[in-house]
C-alpha cells in the first residue's frame, strides 16, 4: 500500500517535471523567434533599437578647390553635404589657380570642385568669347566643353561671382570713378593689382583693354582677390584692386566698385564639376542641394564673416547649410 502511493506521488511528479521542460522550451523558442524578427526588421529598415539611422557607404571621394576663401567655403559644403549622402571625403583646398586644379580634376587627383560658368568657359574654349550674362545657355555650352574631358557640370546656383574693379573712396572721388569705362581716360596713371594669371586671362588685361580701351600703367602681380590683394589696396600701393564682387571687405571698408557697363564680365554662377567616372545619383543630389541654397546675397555675408570677422570656413559652411536644411 505504502509502496503504491510512493510510485503514484513519484509518477506525478516526474509528469509534472516533463511539462514544465516542455513549456520552457516553447517560451525559449517564442523569445528567439522575437529577437529573429526583430534582427529582421532592423536590417530591412537600416535603424536600431535607438532609432538611428545607417547611412550607406557610397566610398570615397575627393573635394579640391582653387586659391581664395569662397572657394574653400563653397567646397567644404560640398564635402559636408557629400559625407551627410555617405560618402568618405578627402579635402584638397587651396590647390592653386586654375590652371593647376582643372587638370587636378581631368587628370583624377581630385573628383569635384566648385566651378564659375563664365570663366571656366573662357579658359576652355581659350577666350572664344562665348561665355554671356545668360547663365543657362552660358551652362549648357560649358557642359558641351567639360564633356569632351569627362566632367559632368551640375546645377548652377543663383549665386554669382564675378571678377570687379575696386578703388578707395578718394581714387573714386579725384579721378571721378564709378564706371570701368570712367577709367579709359586715367588708367595710365594708376597701378592695378591683382592674380598672377591676370595679363593671360580674358576676362582681366585683355578683357579691360578690348572692351573698354583701358591700359593700366602698372601692374602689380599680387593674389586672387585675397588679402595680399587688399592689404595693398588699404595701404594705397595700388590703385585699382582686382577683387570679386561677393567679397564683404568692399562694402565694409567704403570701398567702390565700379559698374562693369559695357558688361566684360559674364554670367560667373557658381556650380559644382564633378568627373563622371566619380559622379552617382547620390553625388548629383547632395551636390544640387548645396546649389540649390546658395544666392549671392548669402555668400556675400558668409564672405564678409571669413574677412571681417575671422570666422573658420568649415564652421560657416556647417551651420549655414545645417540652417538650409541640408544636412541632418
């Protein structure tokens, strides 16, 4: 009798014992099955359990520019906007002029940088004079000649820059300046400073003196628009500066440029180049969006920010185009 209890309390119990493994194991393999879906979920949508997002990695690229602070601005929005799409960025600033950083580009070294539609149309089709103040016919004859080298020309911003003649507040007032054409009867006795590249381009020597007949009687080689440029402009070295026109160091020192009235210089927008060997869906569109943002009333106050106030270009850059809703 005792016995017979014993068996029938142990038979229960080892029951009991293979139901409780059973719904473990169930509960075990419910769980797993939860944390598969939700590993599943993740990798479909690109987040984590934080909500953060994974950006895809498109490799790498190389952001250049040529030697002058809008240059570098404008490039590091460029890197900034291409690093937000997920590309890895190399920076190469202040290559040097033209001549040195369009070959830079053709030649791979560097795979995009910010261009200006007239001038580097000029210096393609070597001073054809097709470049107008017409920027989108002026665009589609640049992309036709950047096409031949394997560059694609993106979209053009409204932002303009273009090459200006500058003279001190006094210059203005002795001699009675406020047109370039003001200068054809007194330019022989002033000095004009400016790039080293000046008396080749057609846009500057040649340019002033076909269309509007105005010989300097010196030239000072100095730099492109930079502060060499204006520091000798300030201290009366040189006459006439050749400076660009969003720069802020004009208006900030009452300084006058003088109106371009027979209009030499063309449409000047500023437009990223990009090889097309480098170029992606991804590229066009993070580039296009920095076009898209820039005018030549906010590039002329983020300038006046890099030469009045000292600011860091990469610093500008960031919170203008976090402001634009560019980035993030």
């Amino acid at each position: 009798m005792t016995t017979s209890f014993t068996r029938s309390r142990m038979a229960v119990f080892l029951l009991m014992l293979v139901l409780a493994l059973v719904a473990s194991a169930c509960s075990s393999d419910d769980d797993g099955a939860e944390d598969a879906a939700d590993d599943a979920e993740e990798a479909t949508d690109g987040t984590t359990d934080e909500g953060a997002d994974t950006p895809e990695e498109l490799g790498d690229i190389t952001v250049g520019s040529t030697n002058f602070d809008e240059q570098e601005l404008v490039a590091e929005m460029y890197a900034l906007a291409l690093e937000d799409a997920g590309y890895t960025v190399e920076r190469r600033y202040q290559l040097g002029s033209r001549e040195v950083v369009l070959p830079a580009l053709t030649s791979g070294e560097i795979d995009v940088y910010p261009e200006y539609v007239g001038t580097a149309l000029e210096f393609l089709n070597e001073g054809a004079g097709e470049a107008t103040g017409d920027t989108e016919a002026t665009t589609e004859l640049l992309r036709e000649r950047f096409a031949e080298q394997g560059v694609d020309v993106l979209e053009p911003s409204d932002a303009q820059d273009k090459n200006g003649l500058v003279v001190r507040q006094e210059t203005a007032d002795e001699y009675g300046l406020s047109t370039v054409s003001d200068l054809a009867d007194v330019a022989g006795d002033l000095t004009l400073g400016g790039p080293p590249e000046c008396p080749e381009r057609p846009l500057c020597i040649p340019g002033y003196e076909s269309t509007y007949g105005v010989t300097f009687g010196d030239f000072r080689s100095l730099d492109a628009g930079g502060p060499v440029t204006i520091e000798a402009l300030s201290a009366g070295e040189i006459d006439v500066a050749l400076l660009f026109t969003t720069d802020g160091v004009i208006a900030a020192n009452d300084w006058v440029l003088l109106d371009d009235d027979q209009d030499l210089q063309p449409a000047e927008n500023i437009v990223p180049v990009i090889r097309t060997d480098a170029n992606t869906d991804a590229a066009t569109e993070a580039l296009n969006a920095v076009s898209a943002v820039l005018t030549t009333e906010n590039v002329t106050e983020m300038i006046r920010q890099l030469r009045v106030d000292l600011a860091d270009p990469a610093e500008v850059a960031e919170t203008f185009l976090t402001d634009q809703g560019v980035l993030g």
